[in-house]
C-alpha cells in the first residue's frame, strides 16, 4: 500500500514545532511519508539545540533564508521563516507532490513585524484560494466550527446576521454532509426569547432556513450557550458550531487540550494543524508534548482516504 505524502509547515522556529516533528517522525513515518519544509541548514542548526540527531530517512524540501535561532524570541525573521515553510507546503500540494498540509504552530506577532498582514494560516489560506475557508478545532470526541474567529468581541453581533449564518451552515455541509449538527446561541439563555437579546432570533432563522434548503434537519439550536457542552449534549453531538472564538474554544481546550486540532474545511486542499502555540516558555528543552501533531497527521489522512 502505498502511503500519503503530507507536507509539514515547520512553524516558528523559536517555538516548539521543530522539536515536536523530530520527536514523532519515527511515528509518523509508519502513517505517511512527510516532508518538512525547512532547509538542511536550519535543520542542523534546531537538533544541535536541542541535543538530538537527524533521522537518517528524513526529507526537506527546501523554504526560506537562514537566521539565528533565538529560542523563545518574537522575530521578524522566525516569522518570515514560518510564512515560507507553509507555503512551499501549499505549493506541494498544489503541484500534487503531496497530499495534504499539516502546520506547526506561528507566532502572530513575528507575522507582523515581518511584514505580514494575516491574522493567521486560516486567514491566509482565504486569501490565497479565494475561498471562504471554515475553522473548525476539535478532536475525535468533539469538533467546533468557528462562525467568527480572531475578531473583537464587541464585532461579533454585528457581523452575524441571519443571511451570513445560513450560508456558513450551508458550507459547513458540505464538509460534514450527513451528522448533526449543535449550534450554540450568541446571548445567554439564548436570548430567552428576545428578553436578552434578539439576536438569537437570527440564530432560529437561519438554523430553519438552512435545514428547509437542505431537505432535513441537519443544524439543531440554537442550544443554550452554558449547557452545549455538557456531558449530555455531548452523548448526542459530536460536531458543533460556536458563534465566536472562546465560546467554543475555551471548553475544548479544558476538555481536550493536549489532543485537540485545528483543520481548515471548504478549501482544494488538506490542511490540519496542531492546536496550540509556540510555547516559547518551553522552546528547546525537550518538554513538548506531540499528541496534538499526531492526531493532526491522522485526521489528514482521514480526509485523504
């Protein structure tokens, strides 16, 4: 049997990614063939760090111009660096040289102040395909697609509006035609039927007028906020949308943080990713945990079969 190529996008080289690839390529390689988008020099200069040999079998391809490893430092370098490992990923995999993408985790800021005006890989991937990609973070036990992500708080009520809700419930479908689907109010109690809020009445609307397209009652909600994630709404949904960043995110990450991951639906590619930071407090000391990175691998290959 012939196994999948997947390219890995190596991340911020302050951070822990690099670390993270080496420890679970032995791992890794029985599940897929990897290449890892980072130069020969680079690479030799992150295992001195950290005290470990180059695997024999490993393959690079590859990206972007050399510097100085500063462990656990925001630069503008690193950043750069990060930003053309993930996209000679994406460039393999659009040249059919490999299969899907899996990315380490960037620093934000060292996008900045490398000159890099994307709020992050989702953000970036939108732009580069022109396609309205889908953020959605989970493990096996429970997935959450984000309506909003890296906006204001405050935003959030002015950018979801009946009409924008149906079409996101309408793409997420695709992705995931079949399952239910939970969808979580905005306000507490969901509003209580307008008492806090009207929102919620654009939530109802759209949530009825998404399942009416499709013929049946995919998009269940909206679901009261406090209770979504419970041990009871989880016996019954294993996929649920979350109206803003750390409505969803902050009970996965109690749940689930050292497994969860991140994967981009509604784009020509597989791309999954780890689902934390840079870890810049840990960088280079051998601490990294990997769960997260393998279940990114898997969950790739999930998708490519």
């Amino acid at each position: 049997m012939v196994k999948s190529t997947i390219a890995i996008s190596i991340g911020d080289l302050n951070g822990i990614g690099i670390e993270i690839a080496l420890k679970s390529h032995t791992e890794v390689s029985k599940l897929c063939h990897p290449i890892y988008c980072i130069t020969q020099d680079m690479l030799e200069q992150s295992v001195t760090m950290l005290g470990v040999k180059i695997p024999k079998d490993i393959q690079l391809q590859n990206s972007g111009e050399s510097f100085q490893i500063q462990a656990g430092t925001i630069c503008k370098e690193s950043g750069k660096y990060s930003y053309d490992s993930f996209m000679t990923a994406i460039a393999l995999c659009e040249e059919k040289k490999a299969d899907a993408v899996v990315t380490m985790p960037i620093h934000k800021e060292a996008w900045m102040q490398a000159g890099l005006h994307y709020k992050g890989h989702t953000d970036l991937l939108r732009q580069h395909f022109k396609q309205d990609a889908i953020m959605m973070l989970g493990s096996p036990n429970m997935f959450v697609a984000l309506v909003t992500e890296h906006i204001p708080l405050r935003d959030v009520t002015k950018v979801i509006n009946s009409k924008m809700l149906k079409e996101f419930l309408l793409t997420l479908h695709k992705s995931i035609p079949k399952v239910p689907i939970a969808v979580l109010g905005i306000n507490p109690h969901s509003g209580d039927n307008g008492v806090l809020g009207d929102e919620d009445i654009q939530v109802k609307k759209a949530i009825k007028s998404a399942n009416e397209t499709l013929g049946f009652e995919q998009f269940i909600g909206p679901i009261v906020p406090d209770v979504a994630f419970t041990p009871h709404f989880r016996e019954k949904f294993n996929y649920f949308v979350a109206m803003y960043h750390d409505q969803g995110l902050a009970p996965l990450k109690a749940l689930y943080f050292d497994e969860s991951i991140n994967i981009s639906l509604n784009l020509p590619i597989i791309r999954t990713s780890v689902d934390h930071g840079t870890a810049f407090d840990i960088a280079y000391k051998n601490r990294a945990k990997t769960l997260s990175y393998r279940n990114a691998i898997e969950t790739a290959l999930n998708f490519i079969a």
